[in-house]
C-alpha cells in the first residue's frame, strides 16, 4: 500500500458498501452495471483503465488518477472477457521471487476533499492458480485517511479457500460487531453478517464488487455504516460501526498488497481490474 499518511500500521482488508441505511433501509437502486449505488450521488470518477500506464512514480492518468509503476509490475492488456468495459484492463503482475508486505504498484485517485460518505464498485479477478500469502492477506483496494483504512481483501490460506471480506483499520473499538475478528481497538476483519456472510471468491473468475460507508457520528457512537455487494449478492450490513470521526477519507487506491510480512512468490500471479467508479453525496462538499 502507498503511504500517503504519516506512519501507521496498515494491515488489511476493507470494507464495503451499498446504501445509506439512513434511506429508509436502502436506496432504490438503479440497474445497471452500479445496480447499488445510491441513486442521489454524483460520479466524482468513471475509470475505465483506457491509460497505458508508464513506468515511474507519481504518473498521471486521465480523469484524475495517478501511477506509481517504478517497476512496471502494471501494464494495459487486451481481456475479451471483461465484464463491463471490454476489451482494456488494467493487469497487476505479481513475479516469481516478489516478497510480501506491499504490492506491485499504486494507483490512486485523490477524493477532491474529505469524505464521511461513499460508494465504489469495480471489477476484479485474481490469477489461476494463485498463490496466497501464509498470513491469508491479499489485499485489493483502500480507502484511506489517516487513523480509519477501508481495505477490502480475498482472505484465506495459501491454497484457499479465500474470502471476500472487509477490514474495519481504525483506532477506534468494533469487537461488537458479527462474525468479526482481530484487534479491538484497531484493525477489525468483516466476514458478513448478510446472506451466512464468508462469501467464497474463487481465483480466475470475475467478481462485480460494490461498497458503501458513511462515517459514524462520534468515535464512540455505534452509528456507522459499511455495506457490500458481491456479484449482486449482499454479504455485509452494518449499522453499528465506529470510525475514528476526526479523520474523514481523502484518497482510494489501488496497491494489491499481498501479506503480511516475509514470504516470497513461487509463481507469477496476477490481479486484473475492469473499470472501477467513485461517487459521492451530492453536491460534492470541498
């Protein structure tokens, strides 16, 4: 993961979304290919991975987004099979020898100014075979600010089988939340509580992926949202949350951070993403 913050320990996995419960239970959702997001927000970025990513750091790319490729480990492909915005991709190249702890690149997209409030979705697929980190870390996307992460992530044991499941990276205490393990305070795992949650993600297969946050009033106050979608399936509602509420989110990335420490890949694996969109309550607030 690219630091864009002062020091912080950032282990993990993220979380998720859908519809602001304050909607009565959820929005109505449009169709189409963003079938859960809510239907009064406005599209602050529509990517889809049409750049051909340079080598170097801090490149830019269109509709705000940038690269840091100083290995160029991420290329532009050609996937016919592209769920939504065939035929370019963008690839993430994981080689032979590539240790844990970090990722291949980053890509990210500033959020134009701080936000309690958010959905994302994109698609996702992860190489056949795919070798896992032994921590069960394999991490896909990030929401971020200082003191609050979102990460989402495919967790599980080398071998599998892996998971779709989201990490609370906060300061604050989530230990009361269902079917969740790890720190509390901190860094709190979401299996799902929707659906028998554990939603198996299996490798060399696409998945549609939406989220939905908003911020919790108070560090303390248990009124905070993460939701997520898998391939149109709920998997988390959760209304009982707290972030760190000084922090609001400033930027979304993309640094599939594989690990946990130590480890090394004996195969070359692969990420690929097929467009991905940000959108925002309207107005946007600066």
């Amino acid at each position: 993961m690219r630091s864009a913050f002062p020091p912080f320990v950032a282990l993990v996995a993220l979380v998720a979304f859908a519809a602001d419960c304050d909607r009565g239970g959820g929005p109505v959702a449009p169709q189409g290919p963003w079938p859960n997001e809510p239907p009064d927000f406005a599209t602050l970025s529509d990517y889809g991975f049409d750049d051909a990513f340079a080598v170097g750091t801090a490149v830019p790319l269109s509709d705000g987004w940038f690269i840091d490729n100083p290995d160029s480990n991420v290329t532009e492909v050609d996937d016919p099979d592209a769920p939504l915005s065939p035929p370019k991709v963008g690839r993430w190249r994981y080689p032979i020898g590539f240790t844990g702890g970090h990722g291949p690149a980053a890509m990210y997209r500033s959020l134009d100014g701080p936000r309690r409030e958010m959905y994302f979705g994109y698609r996702w697929r992860a190489s056949l075979p795919w070798q896992g980190h032994p921590a069960g870390v394999n991490e896909i996307s990030f929401v971020l600010a200082q003191d609050n992460i979102l990460v989402l992530q495919m967790n599980g044991p080398p071998g599998g089988p892996f998971h779709l499941i989201v990490t609370t990276e906060f300061t604050t205490s989530n230990g009361h939340l269902a079917n969740s393990w790890g720190d509390d305070p901190g860094a709190r795992q979401l299996g799902g509580n929707v659906n028998g949650g554990n939603y198996v993600v299996t490798a060399g297969q696409w998945y549609d992926i939406e989220v939905y946050f908003k911020m919790s009033t108070t560090s303390t106050s248990r009124d905070g949202v993460v939701q997520w979608w898998v391939n149109g399936t709920q998997v988390g509602y959760y209304t009982n949350v707290n972030f760190d509420a000084a922090n609001p989110f400033t930027e979304f990335q993309f640094s599939p951070t594989w690990g946990g420490i130590g480890g090394s890949k004996t195969e070359e694996d692969y990420f690929w993403y097929d467009h991905v969109r940000l959108s925002m309550p309207e107005p946007l607030p600066r």
